[in-house]
C-alpha cells in the first residue's frame, strides 16, 4: 500500500493530465450508441472484458480509459448502461458529486451496482465483541478498536464509513429509484448486465455477515 504522501504526489503530478484526458475520452472517444457498461476502479487485478475499465494508476492498473474518478466521469450524459465499481467509492471525497455524476451518465433506465466496506455489520460486529470477524490488514492489530480502526479506515485511505442508509439517502437525493442492498457474489437484480463476469470478480468470507456492503439502484426511466 503507498503512503498517503506517495498518492498525493502522484495525484498533484498527474491530475491535470487525468483531468485533460478523461476530458478528451468523453467528448470524442467515449461510446455514442450501443451497450456501454463502465467498471471504476478496476486496479491491478479485477479488470472486466467487455467492460470499459477505467482507474487513476496507469503504472500498475490495467484499465481502458486513464482518469481521476474523483472527477467528472469520462462519458457523455445519458450514454451509459450500466455503473461498476468495487472497494471504490469509500476512496473518493465527495460521495455526493459522485453519485449525482453516475446519474448524469447513465441513460434513463441505467443502473449502477457499487460495493465498499460494509459499515453496519462492523458497528454490529464491534458491539457483540467478535473480533474474529475483522481481519489484520492493513495494520497487524490486536484489540476490537484498533481491529474496527483499521476495517472502517484502513490507514486513513477510505475517506467515509458506508452504510446502507447513508448510500441509499445518497442515491435517493441524485434521483436514483429502487435502491437494494444485495448479497455480494451472488445476488443481483440486474442479471443481464451484473453477471457472472462481474459476481465472478468478487468475494465474500461470510456470507451470514458480509464485510462488504453492496447496492444496487436505477435511473427511472
């Protein structure tokens, strides 16, 4: 994992370039017509075939489209079918902007699908003393609180707790409809465009208590 101090060198280096790129993407290279379906955030090992894959790190990401997700998305208003994005969005700043920007991309009718750390279970898990149900990453720590610390915070890179009412007042305030908490890995109501190649590319050690918090939600049409 890079430091805080390492990212915020990169991103103050590369952002304007991000910027002017993904600027260049939606206005003469994203897709005008067809099925588009766009996974943020792929990183190094979750890139999707079929998709348009777009992450910040050019280095060591595998993507389609290089730029700074904490931005305007690379598309056209009203271009997009489908949104994926997977231990993302509790990186970014603003969940507000991010959330109204999907909906500004999506075409109406268009669904999204984001997942990050599910905040409700570690509260849960916390208060019932379990903490056996946190793991030790990224830091080796031993008591619940730290355990709870490095799950809800992870070094200070996630920027937010996400919880299943915080995300769905986010979705319902950017216009979304029909917003569901799903089980990661195997549950989905939108099967034609979340299938296996996206359920594929998840996972889940418990699934009774699932440490990610998965939602699904829809343009009305």
């Amino acid at each position: 994992m890079l430091s805080r101090r390492a990212k915020a060198a990169f991103y103050a280096a590369t952002g304007p370039f991000m910027a002017a790129n993904g600027a260049i993407y939606r206005q003469w290279l994203a897709p005008r017509s067809g099925i588009v379906k766009v996974h943020l955030g792929p990183g190094q090992k979750k890139y999707i075939p079929g998709w348009i894959n777009v992450d910040a790190n050019i280095f060591t990401a595998k993507c389609d489209v290089w730029a700074d997700l904490r931005n305007k998305l690379p598309f056209r208003s009203g271009s997009v079918d489908a949104i994926y994005s997977h231990h993302m969005i509790e990186h970014l700043p603003g969940l507000k902007f991010h959330f109204d920007d999907m909906y500004r991309c999506l075409k109406p009718g268009g669904v999204f699908r984001v997942a990050g750390p599910n905040g409700d279970w570690g509260m849960r898990k916390y208060l019932e003393g379990d903490t056996s149900w946190f793991g030790d990453f990224p830091d080796p720590r031993r008591s619940l609180g730290g355990r709870l610390e490095n799950f809800i915070f992870c070094r200070q890179e996630h920027l937010t707790i996400l919880t299943e009412s915080f995300l769905e007042e986010i979705a319902i305030d950017a216009g979304f409809v029909d917003v569901k908490v799903c089980a990661p890995v195997t549950q989905t109501n939108f099967p034609a465009l979340f299938g296996q190649d996206v359920l594929g590319t998840e996972y889940e050690s418990t699934p009774h208590a699932p440490h990610t918090l998965v939602v699904e939600a829809q343009k009305p049409r």
